[in-house]
C-alpha cells in the first residue's frame, strides 16, 4: 500500500524503513520500504509498459471471497519484440507467454501437432510416461492425451464395455415395452369383463 509523503511530493511504501532524500530514485518502485519520487513511479509505468487498473475500472471482483475488496492492481504487459522463445512471467493470454512443447519417444505420436494446452497438464503426461501414479493436481491427462500412440486403459472404455451397455439398454427396452403392453391388456380385459351387454 503506498501512502503520500509530507509536503514532498513523495510516495512511501509502508511496511519498510525510510530512506535519505540521497537514495530518491535510485531505487525501483515496489521494493519494499523504498521511497521513490511520485513522478519517477509514474514515468516507469508509462515508459515500461505497465497497464494499471484502479479502483472503479476493475471488471469484476478481484477477490470473490470479498466483493467489497477493492485493490490497485498492475499488470506487467509483454514487451513487442520479435522473438521465437516463450516469454515466462507474463499473463497467460498473452500469445509471447505460449512456449513450444517438442516431445519424441516411444509413447509419442511422430510428426504429430496438437491443439494448445495448459502447460499443468504435462505433470499428468509425466506421470503416465513414467507409469507412477500422480498426486491430485490441476492438470489432466485427458488435454494431452492425444499425443500418446497408445490410449491410456483407464481413459478409454473397451468396446465390449459400450457393447454391454448397448444390448442391456435393448433388454431392459424390450422386458419394459412387454409389461407395458400387458398390464394395458390386463385393464382392458377387466373393463370388458364388467361391461353389460344385454339390452333392458
């Protein structure tokens, strides 16, 4: 949190000691307890590409345990170069922040592309190369699995599983349709056996 200086134009973060008016801009905002010039947090949020959100132009919650917490919130923007490598450290959506994932091995497919994934769901894959079982985590095997030669067992049913499925969804149709039909035979028999067919 940072709070107005006295008198001086100054920004000082609290929780840290104060520094000399000598050491002023010498060091970067958002080390902790630095007092920098106000002007100087600016300037490096306008020339190092720092997109600021305030208060009221928060989309939504920021928090969704507290949607009465409101907070400053600065978003570091990918830089635009040129460049082949994955940039780390960004936000996700940003298209720099997407690394290439190159994999060879008897488990995987050759010369084959997959549709982007989250790079959590690697920790599965490893598991599952490995053949150990993998703690609960965030990622899953089934975004990646379409690199593996083979179907992992437990993410496939077998074809006689579906068979199974499909002859006892007939059966139970078929013993249903039955009863149905009989019990409707039944009723009808007893309402003609009540009825009175003689003329009066």
């Amino acid at each position: 949190m940072a709070e107005k200086g006295r008198g001086n134009g100054q920004t000082a973060l609290r929780g840290g000691p104060k520094m000399s008016d000598e050491t002023l801009g010498t060091n970067r905002p958002g080390c902790w307890g630095v007092l920098v010039e106000l002007e100087e947090v600016t300037r490096i949020c306008v020339e190092e590409e720092w997109k600021t959100i305030l208060g009221k132009t928060i989309p939504s919650s920021p928090d969704p345990r507290s949607p009465r917490l409101r907070r400053l919130s600065s978003t570091r923007q990918a830089p635009n170069m040129n460049t082949t490598l994955g940039i780390h450290g960004y936000d996700n959506a940003e298209s720099n922040m997407h690394p290439y994932f190159i994999a060879r091995g008897p488990l995987i497919k050759k010369n084959h592309v997959i549709a982007p994934f989250d790079t959590v769901d690697l920790y599965s894959l490893f598991a599952h190369i490995l053949n150990i079982s993998a703690p609960p985590n965030n990622g899953s095997l089934a975004n990646v699995v379409d690199m593996l030669v083979v179907m992992p067992s437990h993410l496939t049913a077998t074809p006689s599983v579906f068979f199974m499925v499909f002859i006892l969804l007939i059966a139970s149709l078929v013993v249903g349709g039955f009863t149905v039909l009989t019990l409707y035979w039944i009723r009808q028999r007893r309402i003609m056996d009540n009825v009175d067919f003689s003329y009066r």
